[in-house]
C-alpha cells in the first residue's frame, strides 16, 4: 500500500512488512509518506481477517514458461519468458512521487503449445509487419478511476518515443505465431506504471547527476498470427535454426531492471462489488440451484435460466453501464404447485412486461451493464435487480427456487412480519430485439463507470477535458 497523506510516526504489528519512507506529492508540496506490505489471513466463507496464529506452508504455484533451444555447445535450453500473473492482474510499480499513471503491454487470451513442443522462428525484414507496444493513460476524476485511454501511434511522440521493433514469424505442428520485440522511451513523467508480463523497466539518467531519469521500457510478446493478432502465451520452445548466434541475443533479462514482485500486483481493471463474488458474479462454491422455504404454502416460485453458454470460464469481459435505455429488463420468473403445473401468470418471458413483474414484486435497484470481452469480441447485456416478494400476489408462495447469481433471504420486520428479499443478476443475448432469452457465462466480470464531464487527471497530473488526443 502507498501512503497519500503525511505521516509523522507509524505504529505497526507483525503482519507489516517491507515498510519504507516514500516522498510523495500534497496539492504540489513535497511530503514523507509510507509505503507498506501488510500479509493477512481470511475466512474464505466470510472475509473476515483471521485475528489468531494459524500456522500455514506457502506453495508457490507452478509457472508456465518458455525457452530458445540452446546449440550443442551451450547445454540446456536458455529460459525466455516466464508468466508470473494471473488472468486478471497486472504488476503496479510505483517509480516517482509526481507524473502520469500509465499501463504498458497486452494482457494475454490464450495459450498454444505444450512443454515439448518447438517452433522454428524466422527474423521478418524490416517494415514487413509492425506490432507497436500497448500504452495506455490511467485518467481518474475526483480520486475515482475511471478508464484507460489508449495512445494511438498518430500522437506518440507526445508520450513515448519508439526505439526499435523487431518480430520473428515462429511455425509450429498446427499454429504460428509472432515473436515481437519493441524497445520505447517514455517522454512523460511517470508516477506508477502498470505493466504484463515480457515488460523491462529501465530508469536511465538524463543528465550528469542523475537526478532526473527517463523510462526504458523493452517488451517481449508472442502475437497470435491469425485474425486480430491476440497476445497469447506459448508454452514450448523456439528454435532459431541457422541465426540461432545472432538472434538468441535479441532478447535478454537487464540487471538494471526494476525489479516486479508477484505481491506488488492489482486487478486490471476493476473488482467485483461484493467481496464474496471476487471478480465473477456467483460464488464458485453454490450450487446451481438453490432453495429457500419461506412459509407452509405449497406454491414454488422459479426463477429459470437457460443453459446457452457464452465465451469460457477463464475470459475476462470489461461492463460499463448503460443510462440511455428507458425500458428496465427484469428477472424471468414462474409459479408452479406441488404436482409442477403451472399457475398464473405463466412464464415471464418477456424481460420487459413490467405490468406482470409488478404484479409480483416491488423493485427496490436496477442497474443495467454493457459487458464486451475485447479478445473474442462478443457482448451481452448484464441486469442487476434487487427486489422483494409483495404480500399480495394472490397465490400462496411457499418456497423459492433461485440460481447460482441470485441472493434471497428473508428480513424480519415489526409485529413478527417478515419480507422476502431478492438480489438477482441475468445476462441476455446483445441483439436488437433482447427479449429472446437469457444465457449462462462463467468467466470474469470487471467494471468500469461511466465517464463524466469536467476536469481529468492522470497521476499528478492535469489532463484538461480529455479530449480527442488521446484516442485519434
């Protein structure tokens, strides 16, 4: 954690480590602050922070690499690249007290390949392809953030100067792939810079003292040759052939490097707004059905969801909300009896009949997501209700049946009353008419808000109105 506050004195206990003294910025006044790591233990069930000593064994996780086939002469196989984060995390180093957040990299879809495999690499001529380096401004408003802006190659210059850019086109049994080399300058000053795997951060001087440094920034990435050209992991080893000498050193670690630590890494977009759903929308432990008895009455109330899946478990899609659309979308729902037969009002299946959803249930929030996965390119609708069960139906309702996304329970009120509450969330097929039907996504969710009018700030620094600049 990084302090943003002056501090005089700091008291810590044990589960504190790595703490330091950091200069930091305060309305453009220098001022001494902290900077800690702080190692804790939760209950998964509840989140709570564990208050006693447990005594625990750290496994490190086993992590995917891949390698260049060394000559006879050199031995074993001389690692390349090794991936380190997970799907939906970037590291975050904080470099200066003042200057712009940055992202730089492209966060990974997809593997290809398996530990024994090999793929020939042959060096491209120069200006054949060219795959320039992901840079991206983090822009905030009023300490919140918001959104990345991605610098397009048309204004650069402004922020970043491009040094060298060199690409292999790498052949295996069933696949290829490129192997991309990019070196830039940074132009700008930097504060944090947030950064994916096959990323080296050199802080370089400037000047004779070495007081003022600039940004080095070399990245190593494999390039799906098909289609968009999604950066992916490749789990094997490359192979040189004839140039393996001369081109084996196109790429190597730099001891001056700024060191990354899998501990110093944050979500790369957003989080999840419930600590019990970290980045997906329902539990991994709940079933998919689920009940609930509420009364002695005979009568079931359903909530069915088609099983159409979309995307897979390990995508990630990026939801912005949506403020545009009059109509709500509301849960599909039934009433059925004991023998299963079905009762009025029959199966909302229109997710806009408003006037059967009302007959049924007071709406207490509705919120309404866009949700996109960039890599794979297909979209869809997340709705998120909160609800409870009206007294007067007209059917007696004595339990409810529920999916894996959806909360109820029951809240005692006065005179030992009680009422029925609902949390539900759906996603529904992004066409023109979304009435058709629901469908099931298992993957990560990730929010970003929507964007508001007045004054931007990347850092510490001002960025005007965030106009077109940035995104030409």
């Amino acid at each position: 954690m990084i302090g943003t506050e002056r501090i005089r004195e700091v008291v810590y206990e044990d589960s504190v480590v790595g703490l330091s003294i950091i200069n930091q910025t305060d309305f453009g006044e220098n001022i001494k602050s902290v900077r800690f790591t702080d190692i804790g233990l939760f209950y998964t069930h509840s989140g709570e922070r564990l208050t006693k000593e447990v005594n625990y064994t750290l496994v490190h996780r086993e992590l995917t690499k891949s390698s260049v086939v060394n000559g006879a002469e050199l031995g074993v196989d001389a690692l390349e690249f090794t991936y380190a984060l997970t799907p939906t995390s970037v590291y975050r180093t904080l470099l200066n007290p003042t200057g712009y957040d940055i992202r730089v990299g492209s966060k990974v879809s997809f593997y290809i390949g398996r530990p024994d495999d090999k793929s020939t690499c042959k060096k491209q001529p120069q200006n054949t392809i060219k795959f320039n380096t992901v840079f991206k401004i983090k822009v905030e408003d009023g300490g919140v953030w918001h959104s990345t802006e991605m610098v397009k190659e048309q204004t650069n210059n402004y922020y970043f100067k491009p040094i060298k850019s060199e690409s292999w086109l790498c052949e295996g049994v069933g696949y290829s792939f490129y192997r991309v080399i990019n070196k830039i300058r940074v132009i700008i000053p930097v504060r944090f810079i947030e950064t994916y795997d096959g990323i080296q951060i050199l802080q370089k001087p400037i000047d004779d003292d070495e007081v003022e440094t600039e940004l080095e920034i070399t990245e190593l990435k494999y390039l799906y040759s098909r289609g968009a050209k999604r950066a992916i992991m490749y789990v094997g080893r490359i192979d040189f052939g004839e140039n393996f000498m001369e081109d084996r050193k196109s790429y190597k670690l730099d001891i001056k490097a700024v060191r990354k630590s899998e501990e110093e890494t944050t979500h790369w977009l957003g989080v999840a707004e419930d600590i019990h759903f970290p980045l997906k929308d329902y539990q991994i432990s709940s079933g998919q059905n689920q009940k609930l008895k509420i009364n002695a009455g005979t009568n079931r109330l359903n909530f069915p969801v088609t099983q159409d899946n979309t995307g897979d478990a390990s995508d990630i899609v990026e939801c912005s909300l949506v403020h545009d659309r009059e109509n709500h979308f509301y849960p599909g729902f039934n009433v059925e009896n004991a023998a299963g037969t079905e009762l009025k009002p029959g199966n909302l299946a229109n997710f806009e009949n408003d006037t059967t959803y009302f007959s049924f249930f007071k709406n207490d929030f509705h919120e309404l997501w866009l949700c996109e996965c960039p890599e794979k390119g297909y979209k869809f609708y997340r709705v998120l209700t909160r609800q409870s069960l009206k007294e007067d139906t007209g059917i007696d309702i004595g339990e409810v049946n529920y999916w894996k996304r959806d909360q109820v329970w029951i809240e005692m009120k006065n005179d030992d009353k009680y009422e029925v509450q609902m949390k539900q969330i759906r996603y529904l097929n992004n066409t023109i008419n979304p009435i058709s039907k629901t469908i099931n996504y298992d993957g990560y969710v990730v929010f970003e808000e929507s964007r508001t009018k007045g004054v931007w700030n990347s850092g510490t620094e001002e960025m005007g109105t965030l106009g077109s600049d940035l995104r030409k």
